[in-house]
C-alpha cells in the first residue's frame, strides 16, 4: 500500500465571474463605438477629397488597401496570441 493521494480528476477551466464578463462586454461595446466615431469621418473626408480630386484616387484606394491588410494582420495575431 502506497502512501500517495488518489489522482484528482482534471478541473474544469475556470469561468470569469459575471461581473468580468459584463465589464469585458463594456469595454467591447466602447470600442466598437469609438471606432465608428473615428472612421466615420476619416472615411467621408476619404470619399469627398477622391471626389474633389479624381487623380488622388488610386494612391489613397492603394493606401486603403495596405492599411486593411496590415490591421487584418495585427488582429490575427493578437487572436493567435491569445489563445
């Protein structure tokens, strides 16, 4: 007879408390509102300056382009990150 304690089954993981979830989704809602605030109108003086200036276009379409991938990039990895 061995003197070591029975195996204990595996824990479940530990869920957040409801007072961390509702400020995660808090935080969450803020963000998402301060991002359409910001590119609100980041986007319409985009659109009014393509508009008042056709040649200007294609640089800031490419612009656009690049940006989106690189964010879509970053937002991957902190995904990745956090897991």
């Amino acid at each position: 007879m061995s003197n070591s304690a029975p195996a204990e089954p595996p824990t479940a993981p530990q869920r957040q408390q409801p007072s961390q979830e509702s400020n995660r989704n808090l935080q969450l809602v803020i963000m998402m509102l301060l991002a359409v605030v910001v590119l609100l109108p980041v986007g319409g003086f985009l659109i009014y300056l393509i508009w008042r200036h056709p040649s200007l276009a294609t640089p800031i379409t490419t612009a656009v382009a690049v940006i989106s991938v690189i964010l879509t990039l970053v937002g991957i990895l902190i995904a990745i990150l956090k897991r």
